[in-house]
C-alpha cells in the first residue's frame, strides 16, 4: 500500500496562488495557517453577493482526496461560516478568490 504523501500546507498554498495567477484569477491569503499540517479553506466570492466555499475532505467509498463545497448563498453568511470555523481551527488557511464564473482550478490535476 502506498503512502499518502501530503505537501506542506504553506507549499500548496503557494503552488495554488500561482496557478490562480496565471489563470487571471485574483487570490488573496485572508488567513495563514499552520505552515505544515493546517487545512485549507477556499472562498470564491462572485462578485454578485454570494459567495461559496470548498474545504478538502475524502471520499470514504475510493479513499481517495477530493474538494467539497461547504457552503454557498450570501457572502455575510460564508463569511459567518468562515469565521466561525477559524475561531475553532487556529490552523486553518483561507484562501479568497474573486470570480464571477465560480472558477476555482480545484478539479486539476495536482491541486487535489
């Protein structure tokens, strides 16, 4: 059985920002996170009001890593989520993105 080899959240991070970049896709770190192990949480505001955010997680049937939404609607209210889980999780990243077409890059290869 192979290992799950995790990059270090603060990599990610910035492997991410610069896949956003060359995408035209402005990103911003609303909040660093453990360096090593933190999660990371991504906003998508949509420049309508609303907003949606995706937090990485597993698929219990293939085992394998994936990207869920968490929540989408107002953005107060996704910010309300957001903040309540930063004051539960000191290591948490959150990463903002601003994106009419919802575009998140999430479903490439490598960002998983």
């Amino acid at each position: 059985m192979v290992a799950d080899v995790r990059l270090q959240s603060d990599l990610w991070v910035s492997a991410y920002l610069n896949r956003l970049r060359l995408a035209d896709i402005p990103a911003y770190v609303i909040r660093k996170g453990d360096r090593t192990a933190g999660t990371v949480l991504v906003k998508v505001a949509l420049l309508n009001g609303s907003a949606r955010a995706f937090e990485r997680g597993y698929d219990l049937a293939s085992g394998s890593r994936l990207w869920r939404l968490t929540t989408e609607g107002p953005e107060p209210e996704v910010d309300a989520l957001i903040a309540r889980a930063t004051a539960r999780d000191p290591d948490l990243w959150v990463i903002e993105l601003e994106q009419r077409q919802g575009r998140t890059l999430l479903e490439e290869e490598g960002l998983a």
